[in-house]
C-alpha cells in the first residue's frame, strides 16, 4: 500500500524551515507533509508545481485551507482561475471554497525536508479548497480530517516513535 507520509518525524520542541526564502516555525507536535494545488479538472499532476508544507490538522474539519498569499506565491495560482464552489463563513467572515485538487508528495522514509522522486499522489477535495483573505488565520496551510476520511486514507501516529504514516487503502500496482 503506497505511502503518503513515510513515518513523518514530528517534534516535542519547536524548530524552524525555510522554502522560498521565508522562515517557517514548526511549532511542536505539528505533522508536516508537501503538497501542490491544481485545477481540479486536471487529473495528473503539474511537472513545474512546486510542492510546499502543509500542516496535518486532524481537528480541521475541512478539506483545506490556504490563506490567498500562500495560494499565489507558494502555488502559482491566482484564485479567480479556481470556478467557486460555495463558501463557508467562519470567524463571522465568509470564505470562497474553490475547485482545486491537491497532489501530496511522499517524504523520504524519516525525513521531513526530502521528497522521494517519484510523482505525487491525488487528493480529491470535492467540496472544494477555502481561500481566506490575508491575515492570521491560518498561519501555513492546513490539510484537514475530512480531505483523509473522503479520500480514504489510513493515517498512523505513532507517538512513542514520534512520526505519522499516511498510505493509501489500496496497493496501487
């Protein structure tokens, strides 16, 4: 069974990354994992996509959420080019939930930082992706429960180990 997330190490301390000259903190206990967005009609993934981290957030209940400058600048998407699918309101503000899909990239076995080579692997997120205004919420992207439970995804946390296995239900041959 492929695996999404090849035992994820995650910290009890906080530490820091860079991706595209920006400083990232990792705050403790946070599972990353690399995804890029595309056009939800796309069925393959895009050869230039550059994937960027994701935060894991199981109490998310959401396929995902990106703030607009993440979208623009991390993924190369303007969201006007995204068809809307809905909204959703939260924090007393409404969101546009657009069409995307998201193509997570599988880390080497132990590694945050490096990626197998080996294409990515689609996360369908039928309901859409929520695009917020720029401002404090949420700080990175954040892959939500729903976009695992829909997908079905078997995550694993393994806490004594300190690391997160996500794999597919079924062997893709």
């Amino acid at each position: 069974m492929p695996r999404l997330l090849d035992r994820m190490p995650f910290s009890d301390s906080p530490g820091e990354m860079f991706f595209r000259g920006e400083r990232i903190r990792v705050r403790p206990n946070q599972i990353l994992l690399w995804i890029h967005v595309g056009n939800q009609r796309a069925r393959d993934p895009s050869p230039a996509a550059v994937p960027f981290p994701v935060l894991l957030d199981t109490g998310h209940n959401h396929h995902f959420s990106i703030q607009r400058r993440h979208l623009v600048e991390w993924a190369g998407l303007q969201p006007e080019a995204l068809a809307v699918l809905g909204a959703v309101r939260e924090r007393g503000q409404r969101h546009l939930l657009h069409a995307a899909n998201l193509w997570i990239h599988t880390n080497v076995r132990g590694k945050r930082e490096q990626l197998v080579d080996r294409p990515p692997h689609l996360i369908e997120a039928r309901a859409g992706i929520a695009v917020y205004a720029e401002g404090d919420f949420p700080r990175r992207p954040i892959l939500g429960l729903r976009a695992i439970a829909e997908n079905e995804f078997i995550l694993t946390v393994n806490g004594k180990r300190r690391e997160a296995t996500l794999r597919t239900r079924f062997r893709l041959w």
